[in-house]
C-alpha cells in the first residue's frame, strides 16, 4: 500500500456501478445536505417512489446507510433519519479532534515531496473556488465543499494508516450535516482561506504542534457557528411556545 498519496479528483464518494450504490449515495448526499427533516421515518416504499428503485436495493442502501450512523432502527418499524443536537456535536466535534491531531502529527511525520506537492495544489485549488453558491448566496458550493474534503483528506494522507484515514473520513461526513446549520450565522466573521493556508503552512514547515492548533482552532471555530444556530432555534422555539401560550 502507498501512503503519503492522495487522489485530488477523488470526492469520498466511492463506487457507483450498482443500482443500490447508486440509490446509496443519492439519499446519503440528502441526509447529509439536510434535503430530509431529521428524525423523520424512512419507509421503504417511500424511498422506493422517491428515488425508482426496487425495495431490495434500497433496503441494501438504508442498512448500508444505517451503519454508518445517518439512519436509526426500530425493530420492526423501518429507519429513521438521526437528528442532530448540540450535545452530539460537541462530541464528534471532540472525538475528530483527537483522531485528526494523531492523523496529521502521523502525516506530517512521515511527509514526502510528492505529499507536499499535493498539499500545495490543494489548497490552491480551494482558493480559487466560491465558498457559496453562485446562483445561491445562502447555501455552499458543491465545487467548494468537493476541493475541501480534498484538502483536509490530503492534509491527513501521509499518516500510513487508511483505517485512521477511513474514521477521520465518517466524522467528516457527520460534521458536514452541522456545517449546513451554520451558513447563514450571524455575529462570527471567519476567513476560511486563510485558516486553511496557516493550516498547511505549518504542515509544510514540519511544525506538527502549529499545524494541529490551526486545525483544532479551525474546527472549533465551526462548532461554535453551529452551536449558535441552537441557541438562535431554541430562542425561536421559545418565542413559538409564548405565542402560543398567549392565544389559549
């Protein structure tokens, strides 16, 4: 196995040459867009309709799904989409820390020109790329968040080891599902290209304790513009709850 190489035309997404892989990652990219409302039921013959395919790719799809930990399970009662809550984002928040701290010290470790080379076009591709959409300018760019997932994959790519590469890849897809909250937060100002150039100018320097700071600084930074989306829903929630309160 080669390490320290990454594909850069590689968006995670993996094969799509079956039927089920295909239905797969269809409603695997709208669970993690937020195109469906968590915690609301699946039904087989809902997805059925909804994507046209045949019960038994998309029951191969949903436990595919399932186990990765976008969807839940009632015995007997179908799927369900996982909701999502501050509490859990506060933990995958802290558990992608640990994990990509022992990645990119790894990576950095055991850097090679070729990783270096690759580093270095990453970013400058990420930089060349609108965070928001350009025809939408409250929701991002799918060429953007495809050269970002690069970017922080290749960051970690050196670190010889694909298991710790494949968990920092789940936790990624997990805390996507979070960034689509923060889009539209108000009240904290961020310069995402300069927080992932300092980030891979350390790297590139072999300064493993910077790099690890940037890139914790980085991903709390994004955790705390998602936990302000809570507190702005339970602020609405409570305003709801005394009108409501106030027309009985």
């Amino acid at each position: 196995m080669t390490y320290g190489a990454a594909n850069l035309n590689d968006d995670g997404a993996g094969p799509k040459s079956t039927l089920a892989s295909t239905v797969y990652q269809q409603l695997r990219d709208d669970l993690l867009g937020g195109v469906l409302e968590a915690e609301s039921k699946l039904r087989v013959e809902w997805v059925v309709s909804k994507y046209g395919a045949g019960a038994s790719p998309v029951r191969e799809a949903l436990n595919r799904l399932a186990s990765e930990g976008l969807l839940g399970r009632h015995d007997q009662r179908g799927f369900f989409i996982m909701p999502v809550s501050a509490s859990e984002l506060e933990e995958l928040t802290r558990t992608r820390c640990w994990l990509e701290e022992r990645a990119l010290r790894e990576s950095i470790a055991h850097r090679t020109a070729e990783w270096e080379e690759q580093l270095v076009l990453a970013l400058h591709r990420l930089g060349r790329a609108s965070r928001l959409s350009p025809q939408n300018l409250v929701s991002l760019n799918p060429d953007w968040e495809r050269l970002h997932r690069i970017f922080h994959r290749v960051l970690i790519s050196a670190c010889r080891s694909q298991w710790l590469v494949g968990f920092c890849d789940q936790l990624s897809d997990h805390a996507y599902r979070y960034r689509q909250m923060a889009n539209d937060v108000e009240g904290i100002q961020r310069d995402d290209f300069s927080e992932h150039r300092l980030i891979a100018e350390c790297a590139l320097d072999g300064n493993a304790d910077a790099a690890v700071e940037a890139l914790i600084n980085h991903y709390q930074l994004t955790a705390a513009m998602c936990m302000k989306r809570f507190s702005q829903g339970e602020e609405l929630e409570a305003v709801a709850g005394r009108v409501r309160r106030a027309r009985r």
